[in-house]
C-alpha cells in the first residue's frame, strides 16, 4: 500500500457497462501528482485505452468524470466536475465542465472519478453511496427530461434536495443528437461536443451520488481556509460584478461592443438588449439564490417568469450565452420565453449553443426561402417564433422529421442541404461552433475555438493577470500578432482549474493561489509554471490524440459566415481572414507545434514529460 | 403580454462645463457615453447609457480624456487607470464614434468637435 494521500483519494470507480463489472483502480502518487485529476487525468485515459481511429459511439469509447485533488475541499466551486471523452460532433477528443455538488459528493464516497467503458445491454443508471457503488435498471426512465429523472431517481431512493448529485440525459442524449449533454443539480450543464450522446450510445441514463458521510483529508485544513476566504474576497472585489450578478449582466456589453451574436451573424444590432441585463431582469422577475457547493457567490439563481406569455414558467435563470442564444441569435425580443427556451434546452439535455446556431441557421434559411414550413413538419419558424422554436427543438431532441438532419449539427445539415444554405452555417472546419459570442468581435476566441481540441474554448482570459503570462494587461483585439500570442501563451490556465477541478468564475483563474491550495490540501508544491505545465499536458495530449484521429490544419478555420465582415456595429468592417494564416502560424509556434501537421513537436512533448508519445 | 418593441433606451444625459472652461473659448464639445456598469462610477444606476457633453482643449486625445475625467471622477479613475493613474488598467473598452478603438496609438487620436466617445467596461466573458 502506497503512502497516504491527502486532498486526492487515489481512488477511480470503473465501470464496464457491457459486463456489468464494477471495480476501484488505486491510482500511485506519482501519476495523480503528473495529471492531477479531472481534464488532465481524464485526457489521459483517454489517449491510454481508446482508438483515436474508432468512432465516439463504439463501445470501446471511455465517459471519464472525474473531480480531482481540491475537490470537496473548502475552495469556492469545488464540485465542479469535468467529463472527457471522444466527443460526438467532433469525433475528436472532448472535455467539459459542470458545476454543483457531484464532485464533493464524489469525494465524499471516497473516489476522484468514475470511468465508463463498454454499453449496457439495456438501459441502466449507476448509484454511488458510501464508497458502493450499483449499476440499477433505468428503462422506466427512459423519455424523462433531465429534471425529472434528477426527481425521479431521488424520489425513488428516497433522497433529497441537497442529498445526492444526479447527472443524467435527455430525450437527446437518448437519441444520439449529436450536441447532446449531460445535465445535473438543476440546470447546470456539461454541454459541449455530444458528450450526452457518447453517453446515450452507452445506454447509460444517468449517475447518482449520494452526500454520504465521508470528507476530503487535507494537510492544513487551517491554511487552506484562510485561502478558500482569500479566493471568495478576491472575488467579490476584483469581479464584483460576475460575484453579485454571475454572467447576467454581460449582454450590456456584448451589443455596445460588437460581440453579441445577432440574427445569425447578420447583423450586430439588438437595441432591445436592455431588457436581458440582470438588473431588470431581477428585479422584475421572482428569483432564488441557488449556489453551487462552497461558494457564496450570487451567480446561479432560479427564476419564476412574472410577465408576458409565459409568466409562471419556473427554471433556473440562464447564463449569458442561454439569453444570447434565445435572444438575439434567433432574434426574439421577450425574456421571459428566453427563460423557458434555456430550461427546455436543458430538460431535453441539449447544448444551447449548437442549438441556437442551428435555429438561427434555420430562421435565415426559412426567411430566405431555401427552407419551407412544409420541410420543417409545419413549422413557422420566423425570426423570434419561441412556440415553434420549442416545436423544431423537440423534433432535434426526438430525431423527427427534418429534426433528424439538424440533429447532426449545423455543419453537417448546411453540407445536406447545400448551396446557399452551406455559407450560412456559423461553425468550424472540425464540425464545432462558436460560444455564445459573435467572435468576429473577439478574435482571439474565432481562434481558440478553431485550433481548439475540445470541441469548445480552450482559453480563458476573463479575470487573467496577463502580466503575468508575459503579455500586455490589455491586448488588442484586432491585432492578430497580440491575440494568437494571448491563445498560446495563456494556453493551460483553464486546463489546470479543471483538473482540480474547481471553477474558473470564483476562483478566477488565479494559478498562484491555486498552487497555494494545492499545498495545502495535498502537500504538492507546485508553482505556476508547473501548473501551466500540467494545464498543457492535457492540452498537448488531446492534440496528439485528435491529430491521430485525421484531424488536419485545414480544418482549423472559421466557416464563411463565422468568418464574414461585420455590417454594422463597433467592429464594422474589421475581417479577420487576412490574418488567419498568420494567426495559426504563430499559434503553431508558440506552441511548440510542427507548422505544417499541427503535431507537437518532440521537444514539446519532452517538455511536458509526455516523450512516450515520440514513437507514435 | 409579450414584450417587444422599443428597449427602453433611456439616457441620463448630463450636459456641463466640465473641465472648467466654457465652449465658446476656444473649447470644442465632445459627447461622452459611459455604458453598462460603468455607469457605477459615476454614481448612475438603470438601464441606458449615462451621456455626458464635455468641454475640451482642441488637441485632447482619447487618452488625455480619459485622464481628465479620472482626475474629475474618482471611482472612474479606478476603473480605467492602474494604479499609478497612467496606464490604462485593462478594465474599459474605448469606442469612438461608433468603431471599436483597439490599439494603444488609436487612443492618441486628437478629438475633434462632436466626436461621441463611448467608455464601457472590457468584460469578455460569460
Ligand atoms: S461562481 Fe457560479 S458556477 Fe462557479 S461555483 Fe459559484 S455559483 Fe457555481
């Protein structure tokens, strides 16, 4: 028996869903201190046990969910989660995030993981309580939205509220759309790359974690509380306005900026954006604070829509991106159906992004003509339609009628129906789409989205202390020299916080403190640089496992309309395809990466302690 | 009822000699909006932009601006200055005239009458 671990427990719960075996793999400090957890440790069983040749839905695929060494502790946002695996829309690999509570009650049961392989003969959901866990029968289950499965399983083994931690999947996880999630702790989203459909290929309906009575060890319990409150102060100070007001107040800056995605990319006027911001918003409709495990922070609240058409309809208040999508994109002007559109999304365990640049796509090719209410199955979708955008999300989430297509994503739908059709699609070379943002007033996410392995951003600069990553406080947004060097330089931040796992918003991204809790939870020492190592580990990793795949450098630009010159707006006549060249070629490298595969160099893997990789 | 039609787009406009000089000295007028929770610094709360019409020397730039409203406002000052009040802090976003202000030379751009200079906060998430 290895020594005694501290902040991780060492522990991954595996689970081969084809023979129905459930076992603990015990986990030598050695490798825990190289991966960490979460992304990176996910990203490593990834490349460890699956084919990079065989498709997401092979039963050979790995659903890794992991928390990691901070998980459960007192730092903000604990139990934040991450879910690797070779995605579905991108057939690459695939890394999201979710928070709430199911990583401390993970912990709490004593594992830093659960790992799915095989496909169940039927369907199953797995119950994890007190260090035992059980693969259960979930077919009467089946056809349940993500909320009421989290009821129905609570309800039927007799937990409450705060008691266990359930994720599940939709009617699309269910049905193999391809940008389907997994969905838990009411409304909080692991949404990207169709990890609900890898998920759903697995038969897999759900996973629930009681509390249980366990708690995560650590080294300084005292140190460790006075960073936890170091990191909440921090921010409620220096991000006051994300702590009192999570995401809710940033669609009034996305218009007057140029960064709001309006009307599928064609135009970036939305003057009724005013009625989206959080001040209004709260004030008008009834709110619930409703925060994930340690963090004191106002950013998640329920919501009850008080007026318009759907006064009553109760959910939880959408991000940023949930307005900008049901919103602008689609160009519907009432909050309140902005508010239902985000929970039915969820419900039926979809990701809104993808989601939204499909409808947008689908409003634009209806207006134009190229799409009929008699192809979309007596749909009207006219710009802002909520009822038939519910009516179009359903038959996606179904796979019915013209939902069938639209269930492979925008990029494969624009390719089937063709044409003009093919120039409206906002999406990536790889099949993956933008965040919730017009990108062609944030370049440096067009880029990081294109050169992404993730299928989603794999950059954060929101709160970061660029200085410190030795560039400018503030970079220019246009230039593609400071924004390609902004990508490459910051590239591992985010990939560090996921493998503790906490979140990015409460801890804003703040790698030396976070090296500090580290210490004090495990007794690592662990200093920035190595943090961006571990972050780059997972980031290199992922990039060998998708170039093994077939991923090629061509497939890393924008698509016509991603790409196209805005027409009005701040950002008006900027156009970033003059620079993409430039762009991906100081990305490269930056990045220690060969200029005409994309592959990372030897030296690069090397450096990261990944030389086993040199031979492939 | 759904709503739908106009934002309301209400302005707190503050029309002032703000710098000490009067136009019609030698002074041009310049507009200065201040969007979003910005507007926190200047006291102003509600939906809306907060117009302000200042009264500048010809010559002043974006960033001679900036820095005669930090020493004017004292929580803008927070906002848009490192601490040494001479850098921009990273934290506000410059639009003049309707097009986004992106490099550090562009802020060196001498102001002319009428110009609408916008300040919002450089928040790029969510
Ligand atoms: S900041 Fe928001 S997402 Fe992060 S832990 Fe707190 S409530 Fe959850």
């Amino acid at each position: 028996m290895g020594a005694k671990l501290y902040g991780a427990t060492g522990k991954v719960l595996r689970v081969d869903l084809s023979q129905g075996r459930i076992w603990e793999e015990v986990l030598d400090e050695a490798t825990l201190r190289k991966y960490f957890g979460g992304t990176c440790l996910g990203v490593k069983y990834l490349c460890d046990e699956v084919d990079p040749k065989s498709d997401w839905s092979d039963p050979q695929n790995r659903l890794f969910i992991g928390s990691g060494p901070l998980g459960g502790t007192r730092v903000p946002g604990s139990g934040t989660i991450s879910f690797v695996t070779k995605g579905a829309l991108t057939n690459a690999a695939s890394s999201t995030q979710a928070n709430g509570f199911f990583g401390t009650f993970l912990k709490f049961c004593g594992f830093d993981a659960v790992l799915f392989q095989g496909a169940a003969p039927d369907w199953k959901y797995l119950y994890i309580h007190n260090g035992v866990a059980e693969l259960r029968d979930a077919r009467h289950l089946l056809g349940q939205d993500t909320w009421q499965t989290e009821e129905s399983i609570k309800g039927e083994l007799g937990y409450t509220e705060r008691n266990m931690s359930v994720f599940s999947i939709g009617p699309a996880g269910e049905n193999l759309v391809k940008f389907a999630g997994i969905i838990g702790d009411r409304g909080h989203v692991a949404a990207h790359n169709g990890v609900g459909a890898v998920m759903g290929s697995k038969k897999l309906k759900a996973i629930a974690v009681a509390r249980g009575k366990g708690k995560v060890e650590v080294v300084d319990d005292k140190q460790l509380t006075a960073i936890a409150k170091q990191l909440v102060e921090s921010a409620r100070t220096e991000a006051g306005v994300v702590f009192h007001w999570g995401t809710s107040r940033a669609i009034s800056v996305a218009e007057p900026a140029g960064w709001l995605p309006v009307k599928n990319y064609t135009t970036n006027a939305f003057p009724e954006h005013e009625l989206f911001v959080g001040d209004r918003v709260r004030a008008v409709f009834e709110t619930k604070s409703y925060p994930c495990w340690a963090c004191p922070s106002h950013h998640r609240e329920l919501m009850k829509v008080t007026e318009g058409p759907y006064t009553g309809y109760f959910g939880k208040e959408p991000e940023y991106e949930q307005w900008a999508a049901w919103g602008p994109q689609i160009y519907q002007k009432d909050p309140g159906a902005a508010v239902m559109l985000s929970n039915e999304v969820d419900r039926l365990g979809m990701d809104a992004n993808e989601a939204s640049w499909v409808v947008g796509w689908v409003m634009e090719c209806y207006e134009k003509g190229i799409l009929t209410q008699k192809d979309l199955d007596g749909l009207e979708m006219t710009w802002g339609n909520a009822d038939a955008t519910l009516g179009l999300l359903k038959n996606i989430a179904h796979r019915r009628g013209f939902g069938n297509l639209l269930a492979e994503g925008v990029k494969y739908a624009a390719e089937k129906v063709g044409g003009e059709a093919v120039n409206m699609a906002i999406c990536t070379g790889k099949g993956n789409t933008p965040r919730g943002h017009d990108h062609r007033g944030k370049w440096w996410e067009m880029l990081d989205t294109c050169v992404s392995n993730t299928g989603t951003l794999e950059t954060q600069l929101l709160f970061l202390d660029l200085g410190i990553y030795g560039l400018p406080k503030q970079i220019d947004p246009f230039s593609w020299e400071q924004v390609s060097a902004a990508v490459a330089k910051t590239k591992g931040a985010l990939q560090f916080v996921d493998s503790l796992v906490t979140c990015w918003f409460i801890t804003r991204g703040d790698l030396p403190l976070l090296c500090q809790a580290v210490k004090a939870a495990t007794g690592w020492d662990v200093d920035f640089e190595e943090a961006l190592r571990v972050g780059r580990r997972a980031v290199n990793l992922m990039r060998f496992f998708s170039i093994k795949r077939g991923l090629t450098p061509d497939l890393e630009q924008p698509s016509h309309r991603y790409a196209s010159t805005p027409v009005d707006g701040p950002v008006k006549g900027r156009t970033i395809l003059p620079h993409w060249q430039q762009m991906i070629s100081n990305y490269y490298q930056l990045m220690g990466w060969d200029k005409e595969t994309g592959l990372p160099l030897p030296e690069t893997l090397r450096e990261l302690g990944l030389e086993h990789l040199i031979a492939d | 009822m759904a709503i739908s039609g106009e934002a309301t787009q209400t302005s707190d406009e503050v029309s002032s000699k703000q710098f000490g000089t009067d136009v019609g000295s030698g002074m041009i007028e310049v507009t200065v909006e201040i969007v979003s929770w910005l507007k926190d610094a200047f006291d102003k709360k509600g939906p809306g932009r907060l117009i302000l019409h200042e009264a500048i020397a010809p010559g002043t730039s974006i960033m001679d601006l900036i820095q005669l409203m930090a020493d004017k406002y004292p929580k803008f000052a927070k906002e848009a200055l490192d601490d040494r009040k001479q850098e921009l802090s990273g934290s506000i976003a410059v639009i003049l005239n309707g097009s986004f202000v992106s490099s550090l030379a562009e802020l060196n751009t001498g102001l002319k009458e009428g110009d609408i200079v916008t300040f919002l906060p450089a928040f790029s998430g969510g």
